[in-house]
C-alpha cells in the first residue's frame, strides 16, 4: 500500500464497506473519508448503521467485505499490526466507559502507562495537561460516580488524548447527557477542532455539526445518501431521504 504525502493522504479512507450480523446487511457499501485535520459529522437515523461504521474504522467490528484505511494503511489486511493502528485512533462513546473503581488520574495514566510504556511521573503530567485542556484540572482524586455525566465525557475524551492520537472518534458523545452537560463537552470538542485534530463525530447535535463540521455525512439503511458542506446540507438537502429526515430532527 502506498504511504503518500503526509497530507494527501486521507486520515481514514473507507471502499465499499458492507457489514453483516447474521442475514442482516447493515452497511451495504459505504464510501467514506475523513481528510487529516477534518471534522465529519455523520448524521441519520437510528438503526442506519451509524455506530457500526465508526467501530469498523477501529475493527471493533469485522468488516464482511471491503476496505478501511487508517492513513493509509489497510487495517483489513490481516498482516497489519492491528494494535499498532489502534494507538493512533482516541474513541469516545456515549456512555463514558471510564473504570469506575479508579480515580480520575490513574484513568489517564493506565493505558498510557500500559500501551505506551510512559513513566509514572510522565503519564501524568500528560494526564494534566489534558485535564486542564477539557476544564477538569483539579479533579485528578475524584471517582467517576463523584462526578455529572458531562464531567464523566470530559474526562473520556481527555483519557483518549493522553494516548496521542491522531485522529478522534466520537458515537454521540452526548447522547446520554442531561441538556444542561451537553453544552460544556461541545466546547471541548470545539476546541480539539480547532487546534486541527481529525474527527469523526456521530451526532444529532445539528447545531454543533453546522459551526463545527467541515462536512455532513448523511447515512440511512446502511449506505451515505449524501454529503457536503454542513450549511448546505441543513439548508439545502438534495435528497428525499435527507429531507425527511431533517424535517424530524430539526
Ligand atoms: P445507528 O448507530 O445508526 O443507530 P447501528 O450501527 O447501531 O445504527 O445499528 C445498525 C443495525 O445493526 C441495527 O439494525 C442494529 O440492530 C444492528 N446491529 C448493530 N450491532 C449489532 C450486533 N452486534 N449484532 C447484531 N446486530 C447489530
Ligand atoms: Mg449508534
């Protein structure tokens, strides 16, 4: 596989995807990328196999057929050094998955300890940084059930960016927060954005993809129906699909 120019080369590069559980087909041929330094928001009702695209581009789920590559390499191809990729790939899921009989702290220090072999005293100076950087700073003794859900995804995203990534991807990183908590892990993610990380974000959060995204995927029955620039496709849906679809969430 050609490696290419660091810049051309997109971050995450998806071919005629298809995924089945069983007979059933959820992604019957997706086309998809997401360009370094790009925010993609991916839109569509429940069921359209959102989630599912996002955990083949980290192979949480077995792609039936298809390509997926991560900067240009192809985490298909059974050689590849899966786990390799994987560090270069900070995920964020709606329910924060943070373990709840550590302290916030050795949250951030455990995988960076373990997977890239930091020192103690590094590991967490790294974690700091990172807390500071969601509004967490301080916090390093509480334990997650001391903390709002919203605090809970701020620390999730600052475990994930204590690994380094390259790019981040997020499955309705609010879905499950009270309205009040949303607002708060908005502006963190607006301002990863901002200083240029890659992200693939799935959402119903039309406000955040119009100010945020580079670009809108829109997504049903397993396959993209449409995609372009976010205050076109709010504004402006080509297709009926997607104009049904806004027409209920907006
Ligand atoms: P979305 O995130 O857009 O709501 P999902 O990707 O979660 O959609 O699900 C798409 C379809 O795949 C749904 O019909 C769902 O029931 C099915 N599905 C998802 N994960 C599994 C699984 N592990 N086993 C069987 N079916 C699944
Ligand atoms: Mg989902």
């Amino acid at each position: 596989m050609s490696i290419g120019t660091a810049n051309s080369t997109p971050a995450i590069a998806v071919r005629d995807l298809h995924k089945s559980f069983g007979k059933n087909e959820v992604l019957t041929g997706i086309d998809f990328h997401v360009d370094q330094g790009e925010v993609v928001c991916v839109i569509g009702p429940s069921g359209s196999g959102k989630s599912t695209l996002l955990r083949c581009v980290n192979r949480l789920e077995e792609p039936t057929s298809g390509t997926i590559l991560i900067e240009g390499v192809d985490i298909t191809d059974p050689e590849t050094d899966l786990a390799a990729v994987r560090t270069r790939i900070g995920i964020v899921f709606q329910q924060f998955n943070l373990f709840p009989h550590l302290t916030v702290l050795r949250n951030l220090t455990l995988a960076q300890r373990r997977v890239k072999g930091r020192s103690k005293a590094e590991a967490e100076e790294v974690a700091r940084r990172n807390l500071e950087k969601v509004g967490m700073a301080g916090r390093e003794s509480a334990y997650p059930a001391q903390l709002s859900g919203g605090q809970q995804q701020r620390i999730a995203i600052a475990r994930a960016l204590s690994m380094d990534p390259d790019m981040m991807l997020f499955d309705e990183p609010t879905s499950a927060l009270d309205p009040e908590l949303v607002g708060d892990v908005l502006e963190v993610m607006r301002t990863l954005a901002n200083e240029g990380m890659t992200m693939m974000v799935v959402t119903h959060e039309m406000g955040f993809a119009r100010e945020v995204g580079d670009r809108l995927v829109f997504m049903d029955g397993g396959v993209v129906v449409e995609q372009g620039d976010p205050v076109e496709v709010l504004s402006n849906p080509q297709e009926t699909r997607t104009r049904g679809f806004l027409s209920k969430v907006l």
